[in-house]
C-alpha cells in the first residue's frame, strides 16, 4: 500500500468518526446560528469601542454585530476544540494498536490535519452565512478567515489536550474554560479591559482582531492573522507532538543516563558467573 | 534463539516499590500452545505487555523469531467505525494486499453477518470476535493473547480451541495468558505466573 493509499484511508475512516460524533453535528446545525442570533437580538446595538492593535485605530462597531463576531468565535472554538478532543481522547488506544501494528503515524497526524483543516473551514463558511443574514462585514473571504484561524487553533488545543488528559471531563472542562476566558475578555461590551495591553496574547486575540478589522473597517490585518497563525502553529505542534509520543512503541524508561536509578524490589544485576570446568565422570561414555 | 518463535531471559518489572515480575525465562518453539496462569495481580498483563513490546522492562531481553499478533484483554476498538472499517484499517497497517485471511477468521468465528454493524451496537462477546480477528488477520507467526475468549459462548469457544489447534499444526506459536486454567488438556504447557516467576505445571485437565 502506498503513502497515498494510506493517508487516503486514514483521512476517509478519520472524517467517518467526525461525522458519527453526533453531539457535534447538532451543535454546529443548533449552537452556532443560535449564539450569532441570540447576540444579535440580546446585546444592544450601541457603538463599543474596539481598538485594533494593529493600527492603534479605536473602532465603534454595534455592541450587537460585535458580539457576533465574539459569539462566533467562542461557538466555533468550542465546537471544533470539543470534535477533535473527543477524537483523539476516544481513539487514543485505538490510534495506539494500529501505529504498533504498523500503520505510519505520520499518515495518522496528516489525517487529523487535513479532518481539522476541513471541518474548521466548513463550520467557518457556515458561521460566515449566518452572520450575513444580519448584516455584512465589509471583507468576507478574510471574515471568514479569521473565524477558520480562530477554529483551527482550537482544534489544535483539542488534540494536545486529548492525548494529555486522562478524563473527558478534563478535555471538556479544559476547552470550555479557556474559550469562554479567551473570548470574554476581549468583549468591550462585557469587559472593561477588553482593550488593554495583556489581551494580546490570549489565543483568539488575533482572530478577534482581524474579523472586527475586516467586518467594519478597511484597516491592514496581517500582523493578526500572523499572530492566530502562530497560536495556531504552536497548538497543533503540540498536540501533534504529544499525539506522536503517545502512540509510539515501547515508552523508554523515565529516568536515563547517570540518574537513572534501580527500581525498588528489582534485584541488583550479577555479574556473569565463569563457566564452571567439565566434569569428566559426567562426560559422555564415562562410567 | 534458533528456531525460537519468542525468547524471554530475565525481565523484570516493578510499579514504584512494587516488584511485579522478578526474572521471566520463557522460550517458545515453533507449533506450540502455551498457557500462562496466575492469580488476579499477578502480572500476566504486565508480562503480555512487555513481551507486545507496549512496556519496556526494566530489565532483560525479548527477541522474536517473526511477525507477533497481540490481543489485548481490554477492547481496543474504535466505536464509530464498523466492523469492515477496522479490517480496512487494519489491511492497511499489517499491508496486506485483501482480506482474504479474515474473513477465513470471521467465518470461524461467526462474525461474518456483522461487517456493517458498527461496534457500538455490537455486544461484548462481538467486539471480542473483532479484537481477536484484528490480532490474528495478518497471519503472524507467534499469537500472544490475553484472555482471548472472555464473551465468548460456548460454540465460538469450541471454535476458537479449533482454530489455535490449526494454527498449531501449521507451525505458529500461541501464548494465552488467563487467570484460570480452564481446558489445560488443550496446551503443549502451562505456566504458573507465581511471586513474579514463571513455574512450570503438568497440563492436566482440571
């Protein structure tokens, strides 16, 4: 079987389990158009200030369309974090038996990236739709990159923190605090320090930023995309990393070099002990 | 090591403070059945972990003769996928060219009727079918299995002794390793994993 067949296989059996998470597929059809709606209707439509970093312009979106963009992001950071920890914590052991039985891992890493890349993109075009019901945000392809980037790195954090944990509640508890944390803080509408210095680098500040800066301004947004690119490179280099590490074969020992120390209860080794000389009455023949 | 399928010299292991194996010697020849008994604790799955190569001991040697099928005692199945799924899976990482050889496995074992059956609606004796065809779908030489039959009904037991008898004849090994010595009359040899040794015992039917 060739590299191709092999990530082919693994990419195709990767996106079965996605869409058999059932949770998920009614999260994202239910949660997201509701949050974008519910934000719109509840939150007033008083200007907020908003101040790009990038350019230090103070901007004054609708409280209302802001918190879309917030809504959004937070909707989509938990629902991709949730699918792909829930992939990776439940096929963990599983992921584990079919790299030992040979199965390059790499293939397996690649087909979680291109699940993550594909089901990021497709829940950010959909978020994008919904949100163009209530208004248009000025650059609509770079919108919907930065809810995609925003996605991406928390699917990122879903691997990482899959493979980590040890308890779904853990993974679970973990993606929704950080989410919620991450996106709050940047809501001038509910956070008085959503402007200050040290929002900057919390994960979704980039996202955050250049969605605002392209749904109501013509301001340049590079430098926030390079940043949730950067979340997003770290996130992913860890999750894959210690995806890798877990599904390797043979652990080595914790402890190596000079400080390794002789587990308790196991005997100190012996040394070789010589051969003892033939004894001759024992020979063959002998009588 | 010869001809040996599996040769085991002096592996140790312990847990923190607690010393679980204390110096395993194990050889096992090519059509052998070899049972491993013990206690509850008393380091089977340890010792079937290390010699699948998913723990290092912290001391001692393993050394394979061949390619090894490993059945775990727990089930290590991916719920959403269905039973054809894992053998497509499967196919791939053993690099099989078809599936030939497991639907021979399916067959015996009567698994056959659930290959689009997804495993989580498959009951436990079913999904053990499933762990023990994966293990055994690449054809390996040496078979090493941890309570291989735990849900199994009668005839797929009866079915399964039948299989290990043919897979004997054909030249391949087969370590079990069980906390009962159920069918002893059934093995070449029988150890008693005691105290962190491996104790040999007269097969015998109990």
């Amino acid at each position: 079987m060739n590299h191709a067949e092999l990530y082919l296989t693994a990419t195709r059996l990767t996106f079965v389990e996605h869409l058999r998470n059932r949770l998920a597929m009614a999260l994202i059809a239910v949660f997201i158009p509701t949050w974008i709606s519910l934000a719109y209707f509840v939150f007033e439509n008083r200007p907020v200030p908003f101040r790009l970093q990038a350019t230090g312009e103070v901007l004054h979106p609708p409280g209302n369309e802001f918190t879309q963009i917030a809504g959004a992001v937070n909707a989509l950071t938990l629902i991709v974090g949730f699918m792909m920890f829930a992939a990776t914590f439940t096929s963990g052991t599983f992921d584990r038996r079919l790299a030992m039985a040979g199965y390059p891992r790499v293939h397996l890493l690649l087909a979680k990236l291109t699940a993550l890349t594909l089901v990021s993109a497709a829940v950010a075009v959909y978020a994008t739709a919904v949100t163009c019901v209530f208004w248009s945000p000025r650059r609509l392809l770079l919108f919907t990159a930065a809810l995609l980037c925003a996605s991406l790195t928390y699917g990122g954090f879903g691997i990482l923190f899959g493979s980590l944990l040890r308890r779904e509640v853990e993974g679970m508890f973990a993606i929704v605090m950080t989410s919620c944390l991450d996106v709050g803080l940047q809501n001038p509408v509910h956070s008085s320090g959503a402007n200050g210095d040290l929002v900057q680098y919390l994960p979704c500040y980039g996202a955050l930023q250049a969605g605002t800066a392209v749904g109501f301004s013509a301001a340049s947004v590079p430098t926030c995309f390079a940043r949730q690119l950067a979340w997003f490179l770290c996130a992913i280099t860890a999750g894959l990393m210690v995806f890798r590490r877990s599904t390797r074969r043979l652990p080595p020992p914790s402890r190596t070099g000079f400080l390794r120390r002789r587990p308790r209860g196991v005997p100190r080794p012996t040394p070789p002990v010589p051969a003892a000389p033939p004894d001759p009455a024992a020979a063959p023949g002998a009588d | 090591m010869g001809q040996d399928l599996l040769n085991v010299s002096d592996v140790h292991h312990a847990y923190g403070p607690r010393p679980v194996l204390r110096g395993i010697d194990l050889t096992l020849r090519p059509g052998t059945l070899v049972g491993i008994v013990g206690e509850n604790g008393a380091g089977k799955t340890t010792l079937l972990k290390i010699l699948a190569e998913e723990l290092r001991p912290q001391r001692g040697r393993v050394r394979y003769g061949g390619r090894f099928g490993y059945c775990p005692q727990h089930l290590v199945l991916n719920d959403a996928l269905t039973v054809r799924q894992h053998l497509e899976y499967f196919r791939a990482a053993f690099g099989l060219g078809d599936l030939d050889h497991a639907e021979e496995i399916m067959d015996v074992l009567g698994l056959t009727s659930y290959s689009r059956e997804r495993v989580s609606v498959l009951s436990g004796g079913t999904k053990q079918k499933l762990n023990l065809t994966l293990a055994l779908m690449h054809d390996p030489v040496l078979l090493l299995l941890d309570e291989p039959y735990q849900g199994f009904d009668w005839e797929t037991y009866q079915r399964f002794w039948d299989m290990a008898a043919r897979l004997r004849r054909r030249g391949r090994s087969v370590l079990i390793v069980s906390h009962l010595a159920y069918d002893a009359e059934r093995l070449d040899e029988l150890r008693h994993l005691d105290g962190g040794l491996l104790h040999p015992e007269t097969p015998a039917p109990l």
